[in-house]
C-alpha cells in the first residue's frame, strides 16, 4: 500500500531537507511535487488543496522559522498534516452499551463485506475476548448466508442462521433476542450490497437501523475504487448515520487516495482496514502509523503487535532452550522459521512496515519480494519431502535421497544443495545468537541468507 506515494514523496521531500531557511520561493517547487504525489493517488481534489495551503502555511510560518534544522521541520508539519488528514489517532469501536451491541455492516456488493464480517468477529473475539455473534440480513444472495456461516465456524464465534424467506428487520430482531438470553456481547449484523446506491438498499438499511438501534454502523468500501470509495462513503453517511469506514483491499492498493480522502469527505473516521483474505487481516486504523509509512519511516509498532500475535511463543522458547543446551539448529527448524514468517504476511508484509532503508524505493522491488515468496515457498516444499531423519541431520542426504526428494517437491536437485547450504548459513548465525551480543550479529547476518537477492540491499 502507498507505494507509489512513499516513492514520490521521499523524493520531493529529500530536495527540501538540506535547506538552511525555508521560504515560500524554496518550497514552491517541492509543494508542487506533493501536489502532483497526491493527485497521482488518486486522493480527491478538494483535499489536496486543503492539505497543501494548510502546509504552505505552517512551513513558512515560525514553527520552522525558530527550528534549527528546518528540513527537518518540514518532514514533520507534512507528516503531522497527514495524521490530521486521516484522523488524530485510532478510534476504537463504541461497544460500551448495555450488552449485547449491535453493529450494523453496510455496503456496496464485492467491497468484501461478508468476508470483513467474519474478520471483525475474529478481532473482537481474540483481542478486546468479547462473545461474538454472527447473523446474515443479505435475503438477496443466498450465498451470502452460507459463506458467513462457514466463517463463523471458521473463527470460531456464533452463528444465528436466516433464510431468504425472512425480511431483514425480523432475522435481526430474533439474533439479538437470542444473543440476550446467551449473554453475548457483540451482535454484528451484515446486509445485503448492491452493484449501485438505489433508494429502496437505502430505505431498507434505514428501517432496519431504526428498528435495531446499532452501537456502530460500519460503512465496508473498497480501497482500490480510489477517491470513488470516499464519495460512495459520503453518499451512505447523508442517509445513515455511519460511525466509521472499514477500507478493504488496502493490500492491492498502491496508491492509497481512499485512505486519505475518506475522513475528509466523509468526516467520519477509519477505524479498521482489511490487509488480505486471511480472517486474521484485519487491522485498527492508526493514522500516525499511516502516516509514518507513506512517509517511507516504516511502522514498527504495528510490526511489533503483529508478531506478538502471530508468532508461536511455545515453539520459540523450544528453539530457544534447544540451542542454549547447544543442540542444532536443524531443518525442521529452518522450515518453522519460514511457516513463522508467513503466518506474519510474507516478506511483502514486512517491508511494507520496516523503515526505507538508505532510500530504497520498495515499489521497485516488488520483483525481488516475489520471487523471494516463491522461493520460501519452494523451500517449505523441500524441507515437507524429507524424512524426519533426513530433516533432523541433513549430513545423510546423498545424491540418491537429493534426487528423490527434488521429484517429490517438484525442483530441481541443485536446489536441493542450494537449501542445504542456506541452512548451513542459518546455522552459524544460531551458533551467534548464542553467544553474547549474537542478536545484532544474527541480524546483521540474516541479509546473507534472504533468498531474491535481498540480502544487498543498501545500508544507512
């Protein structure tokens, strides 16, 4: 996400950081580039206008004035205006009402509503332990009932089956008697999408808001539509009550206007964005780590939050111990390092949170990211075609037993050597991560043995 942007904006911003004074004259030229950054991503007019005259304005004011490295300062008043674009921080959702809270999912049909439903529920369950139920309002699309029930049981929350038969008011009034005499806490409502706004989806969704007087009405849009996603919010918000967007699909949108028009237009806040299909990709919007990484800074923090949720605590303690009693750091080691790094969204999904490194711009290595993926992929696959044996001492892979496991995992049997060698490298930066200071050394070392070339990349 942003990628586009983050290039554009590190190379306007870079021509202005060297600067001993700012001026109006010498920050013409690089407001026009950030003008013309975020025109390119697609972020509405009315917007970009706002957000440079409110630049211009402090930049030249005495906030930078007094600065001593006003470059710097610059860097900042643009990152400060883009968190007050999207939001001065992340807004949590309103469930604090007498049980169980109702929110009411809207939306228009393939922005990934159903699917979020499902994401949310995993959210409230595992992170804020809230009782969820699950209830399908969409009497239009039989599939549609079907699909969340088999993501409730996916996730693990309850489900109150409808059928097309029933009007939406009716099957939501009945979940919430139930989810009452079950002491539920979350209700989460979803409803039918259409292909366009029609005023009977809106007199539909206004009498069922009526009728069940929701905590949250969560408006679910398409990041990818760019700006259109911000004008189809605002034309929901003037006939309901909206208390949030949830943009989905960020994940494949590298231009990120529907992330910075939304609140504007809309005035209503962000509150979670969708990262994938997986029903674990759902994240709270924090418009200070947004704005941090358009800026190429990266976010740690959330970097942070995602490997303590996805990491396997258990498995990292037995590997821990295990090399601390100076036992090896075999393949199915190395294999439960690469299934880790996957559970944490793939290479891609960690770049896109680590800082630019000496201005690398990451757009560019999209390439490099995907093939490094494929080769994870490809190793996991060897790793799966060997003996328990074979895995725990690759020292007995012969020739023979390389090319039968290359048949087995679909390679090649240079590849097979070339795993075995990476493992190899792998295993003394273990042996280093023992001894004192070994973290750093570890990940000074792990450059070496990133797979994709990824390993050159330039240093600060």
């Amino acid at each position: 996400m942003f990628e586009n942007l983050t290039d554009r904006l590190s190379q306007s911003l870079r021509n202005v950081t060297g600067k001993a004074k700012l001026t109006e004259d010498n920050i013409k030229d690089t407001l026009r580039e950030v003008r013309m950054a975020l025109l390119e991503a697609d972020v509405a007019l009315p917007v970009v206008k706002d957000f440079v005259n409110k630049v211009r304005d402090r930049a030249v004011g005495t906030e930078v004035s007094r600065s001593l490295t006003p470059g710097q300062a610059f860097v900042k008043i643009v990152q400060a205006e883009l968190e007050g674009l999207m939001g001065a921080a992340n807004e949590d959702l309103a469930l604090n009402v007498t049980p169980p809270a109702v929110v009411l999912m809207a939306g228009l049909q393939g922005a990934g509503k159903t699917t979020t439903v499902g994401k949310l529920a995993r959210f409230l369950k595992e992170r804020k332990k809230k009782t969820v139920m699950v209830v399908s309002a969409d009497v239009y699309r039989p599939a549609a009932i079907k699909q969340l029930e088999t993501l409730a049981a996916e996730v693990g929350v309850t489900f109150f089956p409808s059928d097309i038969s029933q009007k939406p008011i009716a099957i939501a009034e009945a979940a919430i008697r139930e989810a009452k005499l079950k002491f539920i806490d979350v209700v989460l409502v979803d409803t039918a999408g259409r292909l366009a706004i029609d005023a009977e989806m809106m007199a539909e969704i206004q009498a069922l808001h009526a009728a069940v007087k929701p905590a949250e009405t969560l408006f679910v849009v398409d990041a990818m539509t760019g700006q259109d996603a911000a004008n189809t919010a605002k034309a929901f918000n003037d006939a309901l009550p909206l208390t949030g967007v949830v943009l989905t699909k960020v994940d494949g949108d590298a231009r990120g206007g529907a992330a910075l028009s939304v609140r504007h237009i809309t005035g209503k806040p962000i509150k979670f964005i969708g990262m994938g299909e997986k029903s674990d990709a759902l994240e709270p919007f924090h418009p200070d780590r947004i704005a941090s990484r358009i800026l190429g800074m990266g976010d740690v923090l959330s970097l942070i939050e995602q490997a303590e949720q996805t990491l396997d605590r258990d498995k990292a303690q037995k590997l821990t111990n295990k090399l601390k009693k100076g036992k090896g750091f075999d393949l199915e080691d190395f294999r439960d390092q690469l299934i880790q790094m996957k559970s944490m969204g793939g290479l891609g999904g960690l770049m896109d949170k680590l800082p630019q490194m000496g201005g690398v711009n990451l757009a560019q290595m999209g390439g490099a990211q995907g093939a490094a993926e494929k080769q994870f992929k490809q190793m996991e696959a060897i790793i799966n075609s060997m003996t328990p044996a074979e895995r725990r001492d690759p020292e007995l892979i012969s020739g023979s037993r390389k090319r039968r496991i290359a048949m087995g995992s679909g390679t090649q049997v240079q590849d097979i050597g070339r795993l075995i060698k990476q493992h190899k490298q792998m295993q003394k930066m273990m042996k280093k991560f023992t001894a004192k200071g070994g973290m750093a050394k570890m990940m000074r070392g792990m450059g070496g043995m990133l797979p994709g070339g990824l390993g050159g990349l330039p240093k600060r």
